[in-house]
C-alpha cells in the first residue's frame, strides 16, 4: 500500500502545479481516470464552468464595502446600500454560495472525474471525495503570516458586518472628527486586503501542491484501489475527483447539481480527503468560517467509535479555517464528513505555499488517512 501510495503522489507532483480551469488541472485529470481504470472503475468526465481565481470576486465586494464607507462621509444612505451589497456577497460567498458578483466573473472550463465500479449495484453507495486543483500563493499565507490567518479574518469580517450600520450613521455624525478616523480607518484596512489579493494575481505562482491535496487525491485513489481488490457486501465504493475547489468550491457544486437526488437518500455518504499529507489525522464533525456547519451525526458517531479503538491519536476537529468541498454537501443535507491532517499548532502545513512539495510530506500521515478511511467504509457496510 505504501508503495503505491509514493507512486501515485509522485506522478501527481510531476506536474509544476495542477491551476484551476489551466491545462496542468486537465492533465491531472487524465492521470486519476487512468488509475481509475487501472483499478477496474468505469470513469466519466464531468465539465463545468468555473473562474480561475477567487480573487476577483472577493476583490469585487471589498470594494463594495470600503467605497460604501468612504462614500457615506458624504452621501450616508447611498454609502451604507452599497456596504449591504459588499456584506451580502462577502456571506454567500464565505458560505459557500453564488453571488451575483460571481456570475459576472468570466470562466473556463474544468472537470470533475467520476469513478464507480463493475460489481453492480448495492444497498449503500459510499463516495470518496477529494480536490486535485492547486492555488496561487500569497503573502497572506506566508509562514510569518499564515498564523494569524483566522483573526485577520475575523477582523475583516467585523468590518464587513457593521459597514452598513456605520455608513448610515453618517447622517448625523458625518462631519465629527472621530466618526470621519473610524471610516477612514475600516475603510484603509478592507483596502489593504484588496492589495493582497491583487499582488496575488500579478507577483505570486502556483503552489506544487503535494499535500493540498495531492495527499488527499492520493488517499482517495488508494481506496480506491483497496476496495477494488476487497468487494464489500452491502456497499458500492464511488470516486468522485473535484476540480476548482480552491476558487469556490466550483466542482462540489456541479457534483451536488448532477447527482443531488441520488446523494441525498439515506444510504449514501461521501467521504472527503483534503490535506491529509503531515501531521495529526482529525475528523472533523463540521466546519464554517461563518455560521457552522454540521456534518452527518451518523458518521461522525463511527469516526469517534473508532477513535476509541486501534485509532485512539485520531482526534475530533470543529474547522473554522477555511472551506471544504463538503460544506457545499452540508447544504443539501447529505451525508457527508471530511479528514484532515494538522500540525502541533492545529495548522495546516506549508498551507497554499511553495514549500508545499513532496519533500515535506510524511507518508505515514497519508497511510493513516487510507488506513482510517478502511475502517470508516467497513462500519457504513456494517451498519444496520
């Protein structure tokens, strides 16, 4: 297993990096359906549409936010409807969802790879999910940086939340001094983030990689291949490779779009793998960076079950941090629970930057992940 496991990140990796929507995502692509089909599954490319980056987008309602600010230094009501614009977009998008600043954004084409094998149908589907898409690194996630990525984000979101209150209240302390240093203040620091984010697209690179999440498309394939070799009873292993989830989540959608009446019947679950090459394995029971998401109490029941057995090191997680491509799942209340694997400080490591390489992944965490995942499959086809 852990031959196979060095062999399949190694190909991945090859690639200089795997950019949403670019042809180094396609050629990635083309790698997972050959070892789908060296494994014995039938595959089906999915296309979709999908922008390139998220910066754009999000650089769209800063914008919204911090002119609605300025603006309400002279004109309060018109500076606080565009603050509620700049607020609506930040939550659906944060959220996991279209805005229409995002329907505006021009986009390309990417795919999904869909995997299910010939031992026909069974009583349970069980689909392992993980992204294969890379990102642009960014002085936000530098190592100096990265750390205090959850409260910079906080702040932002402060911000964001009270710029419409704050823009209306120009209509009686528009001219005092200290109302004026407040706006100007917010105002500076939303604008400072937009500067990130276009340094970004201008100076920086794609990542390689490795571990977000050629670890997690490696887990997936791995299984992949065990289950192959090792028919269940009761349940049907399906694979489901996403692109463009490191620009919003765009093929979690389409996956939930195309096959949303099937993943939501009772016996059906989905399994997400997403950094799972260094650290400590969790399981996390939800995630959210704004309002919380809840993953399936049922299998979340099992991951702690057998954290009290051979898996006592493989903890609980709540994820605030960022986005998977389960929360999309959570929405349309689909059984659905991601593994991801953390370091002493609960960070992801070399998260989107360019030591993100296979010379700093440790295969046994992969191996754990694969090893954990067995175990989750075997319970579901237990499972009354």
């Amino acid at each position: 297993m852990l031959e196979l496991i060095k062999e399949i990140l190694s190909e991945l990796v090859s690639l200089p990096h795997r950019g949403s929507t670019t042809q180094k995502e396609r050629e990635a692509a083309e790698i997972i359906e050959r070892r789908l089909r060296e494994f014995g599954y039938t595959t089906r490319v999915e296309p979709f549409l999908s922008p390139r980056t998220y910066s754009w987008e999000v650089i769209a309602f800063a914008m919204l936010v911090s002119g609605g600010l300025l603006l309400s230094l002279t004109r309060p009501a018109m500076g606080a409807i565009l603050s509620v614009l700049g607020l609506w977009s930040f939550v659906r998008h944060f959220d996991g969802r279209d805005t229409i600043l995002g329907k505006l954004i021009r986009k390309k084409t990417s795919q999904n790879i869909v995997g299910e094998p010939k031992n026909g149908d069974k009583q349970k589907i069980v689909y392992l999910m993980a992204h294969y898409d890379t990102t642009r690194a960014s002085h936000l996630f530098h190592p100096l940086m990265v750390k205090n990525f959850r409260q910079s984000f906080l702040i932002s979101a402060t911000i964001i939340f009270i710029s419409p209150l704050v823009a209306f209240s120009g209509l009686w302390f528009g001219k005092i001094f200290i109302y004026k240093t407040v706006v100007w203040g917010m105002a500076i620091y939303v604008s400072v983030q937009i500067l990130f984010l276009i340094h970004r697209e201008l100076f920086h690179k794609y990542v390689n990689g490795a571990n977000d999440n050629g670890s997690g498309v490696t887990a997936m394939l791995a299984l992949a291949q065990y289950f192959s070799d090792h028919v269940l009873e009761n349940t049907v292993v399906k694979i489901v490779a996403t692109g463009c989830e490191e620009v919003g989540l765009y093929g979690a959608r389409t996956f939930v779009r195309r096959f949303g009446d099937d993943l939501a019947s009772e016996n059906t679950y989905v399994l997400n793998f997403d950094n799972v090459g260094k650290g400590d394995l969790y399981y996390c029971v939800g995630e959210g960076m704004l309002g919380f998401h809840h993953y399936d109490s049922q299998l979340v029941t099992m991951a702690e079950y057998l954290s009290f057995g051979e898996f006592s090191d493989v903890k609980p997680l709540r994820y605030t941090l960022a986005q998977f491509d389960s929360l999309i799942l959570t929405h349309e209340n689909i059984k659905t629970i991601t593994f991801i694997s953390l370091d002493d400080q609960k960070r992801i490591p070399n998260w989107h930057w360019y030591s993100d390489t296979i010379e700093n992944i440790e295969w046994s965490s992969i191996r754990k992940a694969v090893d954990f995942g067995i175990a989750m499959i075997q319970q579901i086809d237990r499972s009354g």
